[in-house]
C-alpha cells in the first residue's frame, strides 16, 4: 500500500513538473511573439511634447458651453472642439463683458534639435499663445510658422537647441496587422504610450480627400492630437489626427496623417509660408457597378467625372464630362478618393499624362495641371514672435476697461487681467479677472496701479481687491523681489 502511494505520488509530481515546464515554455514563446515597447518609450518619449494652448475671447457674451454649469476645463474644451460637439462660439466671451480664457491641450514631436515641432493644425488654430512643455518639465513659448487646415498638419518652433529629435519612417512600407504606437498626452497625462496594430492604409475620410489616413486600433483620446504614430523600429511613420467616436472616448478607430504627407507640407510652411497644390478643375464621384455597367466598363476602378470647369485645366486638356480617369501621371485611380491626393501632390505647371475611358475606349491626353485657387480659410498664419509681457511686481499684466465693460460695472473703475505669473498667479488670480482696489484704494489706471504695487517694498503683503463673476474678494499676495 505504502510503495503504491510512494509510486502515485512520483507520477503526480512528475506529471505536475512537466505542466509547469510545458506553461513557463508556452509562456516564453507568447512573449517572444509579442513586441517589446519599452525600449521605444525609453529611446523616443523625449522627442514628443505636450502643447498647451490659450484663447483670449472677447467679452459681451455668454460662455456659450452647451450645457449649464460646465466646468472650464481644459480637456472638455478639446472634446468639444474636435469631436463633433458644438462648443463655443467663436468670438464670444463671458458674461460681465470681461475677456475669458479658453485653453486646450494637444501634442507634438520635435523633427529637428533647433526646436521645430510638428502637431495638428487644429490644435493651434486661434491661438493667442502657444505652450510647449518637454519631457524634462522645461517650457517654451512657441511660434506658429504656419499651419494648413485641408490636411491638418502645423508647424511650430520653440528657441531652443540640441533636443532630442525623431527618425523618420516611411509610411509606404507600413503593412496592415503591423504593430504601432503611439505616445501623447490624453486628457493631459503626459508621455502616456498606447499600442495597436495598422487596421487600413489609405483611408479616405468626408471632407478630408486630401490625406490617406492610417487607420489604427492604437487608444487615441483628446489630447492625443498631434502626437507621433512609431512602429517598432521607432521611427515615426505619421501624426495622430482623428478618431471616430460617439462618446468622445477611444473605440478603436483612430487615424494618423501619414508622416510623408507631413513632411511636404511642413518643409513648404517652412519655405514659403503656404501650400501650393495641383488642380484639375474637375467635379468627381465613385464608380458603382451600375454605373460602371452602363459605360461598359469590366470593374468599378476609377474616377468619374460629372462635371468639368470652364477655363480650367481639365477642359483645356480636353477632359469631358462622362470620361473615367483610370490613371494620372502614371499612378492608377482605384477610387475617386485617389485622384485629388494625386492631382494635388502634381506641380503646377507640370504636362502630364492622364489615361481615361471614354465611350468604351481607353485614351490618353495630355494635361497641364493647375495651381489650385488659395482658400485663406485653409492657411493659419504665422503667429508673431511671442511678446514679454510688461507684467508688474507681483506678476500681473493689467489693462483699462473698455467703457461697455465699464457700464455693466455700474461706471465703477478696474482692469482687466491679461496675464497673471509669480506671485499673482500663485495667490489665484487669473486672466480675465478685474482689479478693483488695491489696500482700499481704487485702481483708476494701469499707471497708478502699477506704481503702488511697484512702491510696496520686498517681504509686505498687499490686498487685491478682485471681481470675478458676480462676486468680489480680497486676495492677499506677498511682494517678493
């Protein structure tokens, strides 16, 4: 009986050894499948950035957030700025005819160690001021070199030298099910890496025809916006751009502007300050197969055009309503989505080939191409040099009330803060608050103000006298050197 439990227990152990080897030898395979990210953030984290943006609104309206008692905050703004719902309106600012600030995050890389920074065009649009904070907690104020709306790609420069930069990749070799990931800073958490695999390549999005997007499974959420997309290799292959969402949360669909796209479009912001695309001057829309079936044609491949401009580039060249372009300039067209990225990446001026179908007959005609008409709308200009602000002893820049501002204030004297740092900032005291005294007496103008503040010597306290809203309190603020 003893040898039988002796001879048992052997078989048990030995079976129990042989379960556990087998799962420590599945578990190392599993993880020699799986890729390594933490070299990459190791390696590349330095060279994203967090970008933080402000927005001077004028005073005489309402806050205008879609639902009462919203927060000011800066990640809801992003939500409502780029993920479809509506937030506030432009040019109107908040109640009591003060000037509001609204701010909003955003990310970025540095493409070269001189301090220029790619992002979003739409996370620095209308922006008064431009924040860039790196991953050693240094920040900059930042210039915007210019910015262009159709593909959503901005340039921007900070003063600064020997930073870390990226390497950049190429988006053409990138193949679907590869790994990727990308490293931003959603809902403001810095240097924060996500990870996925390339779900499409060349993804045409409504109203953006000019971008073949990389569509992601990488958690992208606000904030994300204008970060890198890495593959493994850590090279940068493009900038996160766009989710779908009905919740404004990460679902697993995001996309990313290739990085070559990028690039162009950065180094002619760089260069010459605006965009310069191809133009054909031609209306569009996709083949179906009923369509493709009554003009004889064996696929739905192409582009067919409804419409043709008169005088432009396409008529001349002798384009016609009805013709399906099947290629230009040696590239196929697969989809109509395909001919404006290929048209507007062609240089004005260039003559070339355009093969097409007509009447169940392959042509090829030659075109010169155009230069498409400048939409001001579409270029963010260059943002001046950022200023020094003239601020005071304890850190604030003030101006005088406009005299509307001064009539819903019942005529009563005050400034406005246009900035707040040091020890004013630090007290509370923020931009769009209004100065109404100063130790009981009234602030009647920049200069006399200024000129208390500045006779207030080194360790004393003084008491501001603040409106804020509807409510007044006094804020007590230590003068320091």
């Amino acid at each position: 009986m003893l040898k039988k439990w002796i001879s048992t227990t052997a078989l048990t152990i030995t079976m129990l050894a042989s379960a556990l080897m087998f799962s420590g030898v599945s578990q190392a395979v599993m993880a020699k499948d799986l890729p390594d990210f933490t070299e990459l953030a190791e390696k590349h984290g330095a060279e994203v950035v967090n970008i933080s943006v402000t927005q001077v609104l004028q005073g005489g309206g309402n806050v205008g957030m879609p639902f009462p008692g919203m927060p000011d905050d800066e990640n809801i703004q992003e939500f409502f700025k780029r993920f479809g719902i509506p937030g506030m309106p432009p040019g109107q600012g908040a109640p009591g005819g003060q000037d509001y600030k609204s701010s909003s995050l955003g990310s970025g890389f540095i493409i070269s160690s001189d301090g220029y920074i790619l992002t979003n065009a739409h996370v620095v649009n209308a922006a008064d001021e431009v924040l860039v904070k790196l991953s050693d907690k240094r920040e900059f104020k930042a210039k915007i070199i210019g910015a262009d709306k159709r593909t959503d790609v901005a340039l921007i420069k900070i003063e600064a030298t020997n930073l870390p930069k990226v390497t950049i990749g190429d988006p053409s070799a990138l193949k679907v099910g590869q790994w990727v990931a990308a490293i931003g800073s959603p809902f403001g958490l810095e240097n924060t890496m996500t990870a996925g695999i390339v779900s499409a390549k060349g993804r045409a999005l409504p109203q953006e025809n000019f971008v073949p997007f990389i569509q992601t499974d990488v958690a992208i959420n606000p904030g994300n916006s204008g970060g890198p997309l890495f593959n493994l290799a850590g090279e940068v292959v493009g900038i996160n751009s766009q989710i779908y969402s009905r919740s404004g949360g990460s679902v697993g669909l995001s996309f990313s502007i290739p990085i070559d796209v990028a690039i162009d479009i950065s180094n002619q912001l760089k260069s010459t300050g605006k965009i310069t695309r191809g133009w054909l001057g031609v209306a569009i829309q996709e083949l179906t197969k009923e369509l493709s079936e009554s003009f004889g044609m064996k696929n739905t491949n192409g582009a067919l055009i409804a419409g043709v401009e008169k005088g432009g580039p396409a008529e001349k060249g002798g384009l016609e309503p009805g013709d399906v372009i099947t290629k230009f300039d040696g590239k196929s067209i697969v989809t109509s989505s395909d001919l404006p990225r290929v048209v507007g990446a062609a240089k004005p001026g260039k003559a070339v080939a355009v093969e097409i179908l007509r009447k169940g007959t392959v042509r090829s005609l030659n075109v010169a191409v155009g230069e498409m008409p400048t939409d001001p709308n579409e270029i963010i200009a260059p943002s001046k040099a950022p200023a020094k602000a003239e601020s005071n002893k304890i850190g604030l820049t003030v101006k005088e009330l406009t005299p509307q501002q001064k009539r819903k204030l019942n005529g009563k004297n005050g400034l406005v803060v246009v900035d707040s740092i040091g020890a004013a900032a630090q007290a509370g005291i923020r931009r769009g608050d209004v100065i109404l005294g100063l130790n009981n007496s009234e602030s009647q103008s920049v200069e006399q103000f200024n000129k208390q503040i500045n006779s207030v010597a080194a360790g004393k306290t003084v008491a501001v006298l603040v409106l804020r809203g509807e409510n007044t309190l006094y804020v007590p603020i230590k003068v320091t050197k």
